[in-house]
C-alpha cells in the first residue's frame, strides 16, 4: 500500500504545474489571437456621407466588387489594401468621395479600370437609393434552379433568397388541404388545373416578403417552379423589360385589398427581373434520376411510390416537369429565358449576373 502511495505521488504533477500551464497556454492563445488580428482591423474608420457616417467595412466592400464582376479572391485583397491604405494615412475620418477615390487607384493596380468603376459606381448609387431588387427564377421542377440561385445570391450580394417550396410547407403545416399532393401525382388530366391551383396558393404565401421588398427598398431572390408571371408581373407599355408587380383581379375581398395595396405603391425605382431557367430533356432525366435515388421526404417518398417502378416514376416526372417548362416557355416575352448547361454551371451564372447588371443600368438610363 505504501509502494501504490509512493508511485501515485511520483506520478502526480508537483504543486502548481497545472495552473502555471494553464497560464502559459493562455498566454500563447492571445499571442496568437494578437497576430491574427492586426491593426487594420482594430482600428475603425468612419465614412461621412453629408451630415452622416458609417463604419467602413473590407467586407461590404469586397461584396460590392463581386457584385461587379471582380474575382472574389482580388476583391478581399482590394478591400484589405484600400483599409490599410486608409489606416497608414490616418484617414480615420474620410469623405465617400474621397474613400472612393482610393479604392479607385488600387483597382487600375488591380487591372480593373474605367469599365468596372463606372458600374461600381452605378451600383454604389443603386444601393444608396434604397431600390428595391426582386429577381424571379422560374423553371421546371428539380432541374437545379435551387443549387444555382445559392450560388447566384453570393455573386449578386442578395441576402434574401426565398424558396416556393418552403412556403408551401409552412402553409400546409397551418392548413393541410389547402394544396393536398403534388401536382404530379395526380392524374395527367388534371395536373394542369393542380399546378394552377398551387401557383395561386404560392402568390399568397410570398406576397408578405414581396410587400417588404417593394417598401422598404430590399433585394430579394424568389424562386421556384410555381412563378406564373401572370400573378405577379404587369409590363410598362413604353418600357419594354421593366415591370411593376401587382396581383390577378379576384372575388376574394383579401386579394382584392392586396392588389389595391400593390397597385397604389410607387414603384417606379424598382427593378424587377424575371428568368425562366431551362433544361433539355436529356438533362432533365439525369437530375431527376439522381434525385429519386437521394433521400426524399417521405410524404414525397410515398407519392413517388404511387407511380410504379423506377423506370415509370422517372419517365411519369419527366413528362409532369417538362409540362411545366413548355406552360412557362409561353411567357418567353416576359422572361428572360436561360438555358441550363449542367456540364458548364458557371456560363449559367455568368449569363444571369450580367442581365441583372444591364437591368440595373437601365434603371438609370431611364431615370435620367
């Protein structure tokens, strides 16, 4: 017993090792912490803009280069350079203008010259003004418009993004009926009256975040399969690709004081873009293929089970989802229609980032 003490004593740290190692560690963490974080981004800066300021940010800055078509890799490394320039300076005070002077002279460094500052400009005033953004991506059903409007609302600096299939999942959380099954699996004579039906159903459940795009001047993404413009777009005659976002006449009193409401609402600073994402049939059966072989919900699961083998599921889903393309594609005056290529992802993107571009652009035009 006096061996199993004595062994236990020699193995036991002496007194105080621990705190003092503890000590020590934390002593190496705020070293480390202190490298990471440099001067650059302790130190504050404040942007005045008339009578106002506000705290410059390499992040905002770097968003608004991406939103410009700058690789994101020189943007974070423009907005680090224009912060350290500014420090150095002892700018900690600068006017806008002045800032943007700076940030100027380090992209033609960077090789981005007169092109990309005009439209950095153009859409620092876009921003300013508080203009509302909507952009909505139609499309057939799993054709991968969710991966790429993801993808599209990190290059545009779109926060929102709002998913039609998520609103009809909260609305039938609070009423079940109110859609019942997936227009799919219904009979093929009456999928056209189902799609119908969940489009009207849809209009409702996003019209709450539309109203507070319109109003208070946000950007927001919608997208989904059940866009029928016909809900929601109305065409200036004289102004061919600008919109105004309205509602369908109905009996319903609601609806009616909802349209009365959009209808009433200036807006005529928003920029409103339509797209219709579509893919070849080819293609189509290849993500539809993978994602009947993914974990689908089960009240999915079920109704997908309904329509025989794998062979029948895929061939009765391609012809529903195709259906659905050819409804939307009458409306090619309306949408800008855009091709999926799924082997090239990013000429998909490239396409929809430069008509939002041009259609922020034109807003100015025509204001002017």
């Amino acid at each position: 017993m006096e061996e199993a003490k004595m062994s236990k004593s020699q193995s036991a740290p002496p007194d105080g090792f621990l705190q003092d190692s503890q000590e020590a560690l934390t002593e190496a963490s705020e070293q480390f912490i202190a490298k990471k974080i440099s001067k650059y981004d302790v130190l504050k800066v404040r942007v005045w803009l008339d009578d106002h300021f506000f705290i410059f940010s390499r992040f905002l800055v770097s968003r608004i280069l991406n939103l410009n078509k700058v690789p994101p890799k020189d943007s974070i490394r423009i907005a680090m350079d224009l912060k350290k320039l500014l420090v150095e300076e002892e700018k900690f005070d600068v006017k806008q203008s002045e800032m943007q002077n700076y940030l100027f002279q380090i992209m033609r460094a960077y090789n981005y010259g007169d092109s990309f500052i005009r439209r950095y400009q153009m859409v620092s005033n876009f921003y300013a003004q508080r203009a509302p953004l909507l952009i909505l991506v139609a499309g057939p059903p799993v054709c991968g418009k969710s991966t790429l409007v993801t993808q599209l609302a990190d290059r545009v600096n779109v926060a929102n993004v709002l998913q039609t299939s998520i609103v009809t999942s909260v609305m039938k959380k609070f009423n079940p009926n109110i859609i019942g099954k997936p227009f799919w699996a219904y009979p093929e004579n009456e999928q056209e009256q189902r799609f119908n039906c969940e489009c009207g159903v849809v209009r409702r459940g996003v019209q709450t975040d539309i109203s507070k795009c319109l109003q208070e001047g946000k950007a927001l993404i919608i997208e989904g399969y059940e866009l029928d413009p016909n809900l929601y777009l109305q065409q200036h005659e004289d102004m061919p690709r600008k919109f105004r976002i309205t509602m369908k006449n109905s009996d319903d009193p609601h609806d009616q004081m909802l349209k009365k409401q959009l209808d009433d609402l200036d807006q005529s600073n928003a920029v409103i873009v339509p797209f219709l994402l579509t893919i070849s049939e080819k293609e189509h059966a290849y993500i539809i293929e993978n994602w009947l072989m993914g974990i689908l919900p089960p009240s999915i699961q079920e109704e997908v089970a309904t329509l025989g083998n794998f062979q029948q599921q895929l061939k009765r889903l391609l012809k529903s989802f195709q259906e659905v393309q050819r409804q939307l594609l009458e409306y090619n005056d309306i949408f800008t229609v855009i091709p999926i290529n799924i082997q090239h992802i990013d000429e998909t993107l490239n396409t929809l980032h430069n008509v939002i571009l041009a259609r922020i652009e034109a807003s100015f035009i025509n204001r002017a």
